[in-house]
C-alpha cells in the first residue's frame, strides 16, 4: 500500500474532533465507545477500530441522533440553516437526510481546488448548465414542457424537466442545445448517461453545440462508451467528481485523470478487498464529514468500491490527501465469476469498450453462471455483435457461463431515476470479499 499519501495537521486534527464529539455526545455513536481503544491511541488506529455507518443507522437515529446533544435539530430548521432532503433510490437505498447548503457549497468549493480547469472556472457566481434526472435534482414536468424560465435557479439552469430520458423527442434534445447556446454555461454538470443520450443525437443529426469551459461528470459511474460518445460532440475538459447527498463531495478527478480526495471536508477510510477479488489497491471506502455541525457522518459506508493509486502521486502536484486511479462503481453493480471472483463495475466496463458501435448496455447476472446483455445498438449486424460480445464476456466470467444477448430499442432508468448498468440478482455481502487484514493506508496488521 501507498505509504506517501500526506495528510495536513488540520486533517488529524478534524479526524480527531469528530471522532471525540460523535463519541461523547452524538447519540448515534453512543454504542460506539466500547470499540475505542483510547485517546492514547493514534486517531487513525481508533477509526479502524470503529464499526461502519449504514443507511439503516440513518434511519434509525435520523434526525435529532446525528446532532451534539446540545444543538437542537428544529432551531436548524426553523432557522433555515438546514432542511431535510430524501435521495431518491429503491425503498432499501432511499434515505431522509440533513441538508446544510452552506456546507455543501463550502464543500464543492473545496473540491474545485482539486482540478485546475474548475479552479480558474468556477469563481462561486458562474453559470452552470444541470443535464441531470429531475427526480434527483431540479424540476419534474413530464406532461407539459417547462419554459427556460422555470427551470432557472440562481446561477443554474436544469435543461431537463422529464423523468425519463428515454422518452426524450428530437424536439426536447434541439430545445437543449439551444439553451446551451443561449445560457453559455462556463460549467456543464451532467449525469453521464443522460449527457451521452444528447451526444449521440448531436453526431447522429451533425449539430453542432456550444462548447462550455468545463463538462462536470457526476451522480452515476460514466462508462467509456459514455465518454466516447460526449466526446463527439464536445471538446473541451471533462472532470468527475464523486461525492453523495451524506457526504458533500469526496473526490475530485483532477487535469491529470486521477483522483484526489477532499481533504479539507473529509475524512476516507479504505477497506482493501481480499486479493483474489482485487485487492489491496481495490476496496470500498468509508466517508467522515468534517465542520457540517448540523450533521455528524462518521465512517458512512457510501456504496462504492474504488482504486488507490499504485504509484500514491499524481503528476498535477497535488499531494494532500488519498489519491485514486479510479472509481469503481456501486458494490450494488458487482458481479461474480463462474469461479466466484468478484468483478467490479469498472472492469466489466472495460472489458465490454471494445465492442464498436454499442449506445448502452445493462448486465444482469440471473445466476453464478447465467449472464443477461441488454444491448442498445444501431449496428446491423447484430448476429456478429452477439458472438464477439459472448466471447468477451466469457473471457471475463469463465467459459462455462451462459450468454443471452437480448436486443433493446433504449434503456429506461428504474423509477429512482437511478440506472442499474450491471447487478447480479442475487445478494452479493461486501463484507465476506473484503481483507480484514489490512488498516488504512497502512502496511501493519489491525489489532
Ligand atoms: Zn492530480
């Protein structure tokens, strides 16, 4: 494991405090105390020592179970400092939380810092263009079309009133680009997929579109054939920035394509996977919040696996806090081997980018050894498109595995807003894949 990763004293100091506060007054973290080896302790041995935060701990203390015993949930809300938000999901995933939407800002500001074309672009009080799901973010009008005006707020402009990309006319796209011309956002914020939906209008019809400073590619993981497909019809600087509703923004990839973590907001704990499944430089990560005082997240398990950079530097120069080669996709989209190796998002996708002329794809795993290729595709040979993309897929999941490719006009995102791109429908526990033998960002064995 990387042993160079530098943290600021601020960061030890604010891992330090939270800890200590979540511990002796936050209510949520009350049965927490048994598992602290003590003060004396280096802090990053105590947070190993700690369990994990679940959506169901959410849900079970929500609200008043996340705040210090002497600030009061109702004097936030009444003040308007905060409010409460759901994030969409199915009825396991979807959860109530506080929004502070100072925070928030102070948080995506930090982030901005992490890549050198949003921090000389995002002064704060610059335009930005949202193509996101309205049921996540902005204003939801499926029956009638919404007027630019009503989908402006502040500095930010929703192009999107449907919840359903899927059902987008040519009529909805070319209102898009349009506004975009219009608006000139200096920031163009948008869900991958639904971006790459628009992109593919754009080459398909030979429009052009205006070209902003920089596109933000955040909400789900983007697949290459995603990027491929955005970049058709723009060409400019494309950033992803990781982040959930819990825990503000986490990681930023920066000009180089790696990611660093905001350190100034956050605190990450990284849990290696066994080797046979990917590990060490493969694992799930465990998000703390700092200086949100209204919301105390200690070791949030968000859901996601990621790569920690071999090397532990980036040629950009920045150096504080973890760095990632990559983001690998929900633990929800992990699928197994006829073997029982476990098979990120990202590696799926990886292996499927050599398929050419592929729109969109799902991957449903029905059993240890049955796999479901949903295709999107305008190329006419299907037949062909079929065998090469068994061959690959058996590469991947063992020759014994039983392909079906089934062709689909579009893929529709699930009622969440949300698109399952790979899953297995069976339950896959993280846990029992990951090795509990490793600490964080550190070689020595857990006590
Ligand atoms: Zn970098």
């Amino acid at each position: 494991m990387p042993q160079d990763w530098k943290f600021s004293d601020d960061y030890y100091r604010c891992s330090a405090n939270v800890l200590e506060i979540a511990l002796s007054q936050v209510a949520a973290y009350k049965s927490w105390q048994v598992f602290d080896p003590g003060r004396e302790y280096p802090v990053d041995t105590r947070y190993t020592a700690m369990p994990v935060l679940t959506k169901n701990d959410i849900r079970e203390h929500f609200p008043q179970g996340f705040l210090p015993s002497d600030r009061d949930v109702n004097c936030g809300l009444t003040s308007g400092e905060i409010e409460f938000v759901e994030t969409s999901g199915t009825v396991n995933d979807s959860v109530t939380n506080i929004w502070n939407q100072k925070w928030w800002d102070a948080s995506e500001r930090a982030s901005w810092r992490l890549n050198s074309h949003a921090n000389r672009i995002a002064t704060g009080n610059h335009r930005e263009a949202i193509l996101a799901n309205p049921v996540s973010v902005g204003f939801v009008s499926d029956n009638s079309d919404l007027p630019m005006e009503k989908r402006r707020l502040s500095r930010f402009l929703f192009l999107d009133e449907k919840t359903d990309p899927a059902s987008w006319s040519s009529e909805l796209m070319d209102r898009m680009i349009k506004e975009l011309g219009i608006f000139k956002p200096a920031v163009f914020e948008a869900k991958p997929s639904m971006l790459a939906r628009l992109c593919r209008y754009i080459a398909a019809c030979n429009k052009t579109v205006f070209q902003p400073g920089l596109i933000v590619l955040t909400y789900e993981y983007p697949t290459n054939f995603n990027y491929r497909q955005i970049r058709q019809a723009f060409d400019v600087p494309i950033a992803s920035s990781y982040g959930t509703t819990e825990t503000g923004y986490v990681f930023m990839q920066c000009e180089e394509g790696k990611f660093h973590q905001n350190s100034e907001f956050c605190r990450v704990d990284f849990q290696p996977l066994k080797s046979e499944h990917g590990g060490p430089f493969l694992g799930r990560i465990l998000v703390t919040t700092f200086n949100n005082p209204w919301y105390y997240m200690v070791r949030f398990d968000v859901g996601d696996l990621v790569r920690i950079d071999e090397i532990g530097r980036c040629s950009c120069g920045r150096d504080s806090g973890m760095i990632l080669s990559a983001i690998e996709g929900r633990v929800a989209n992990v699928t197994l081997t006829g073997t029982g190796r476990l098979v990120s998002l990202r590696e799926l996708d990886d292996t499927l980018s050599v398929l050419e002329g592929v729109d969109e794809y799902r991957l449903e795993q029905v059993a240890i050894d049955g796999y479901n290729l949903h295709l999107v595709s305008r190329r006419p040979d299907k037949h062909g498109l079929s065998e090469e993309a068994s061959e690959i897929l058996k590469r991947l999941y063992g020759k014994e595995a039983k392909v079906s490719v089934v062709y689909e006009d579009t893929i529709s995102p699930e009622s969440s807003g949300k698109y399952h791109i790979s899953r297995a429908l069976f339950p896959i526990e993280i846990e029992t894949y990951l090795d509990k033998t490793y600490v964080f960002g550190k070689s020595h064995r857990s006590v």
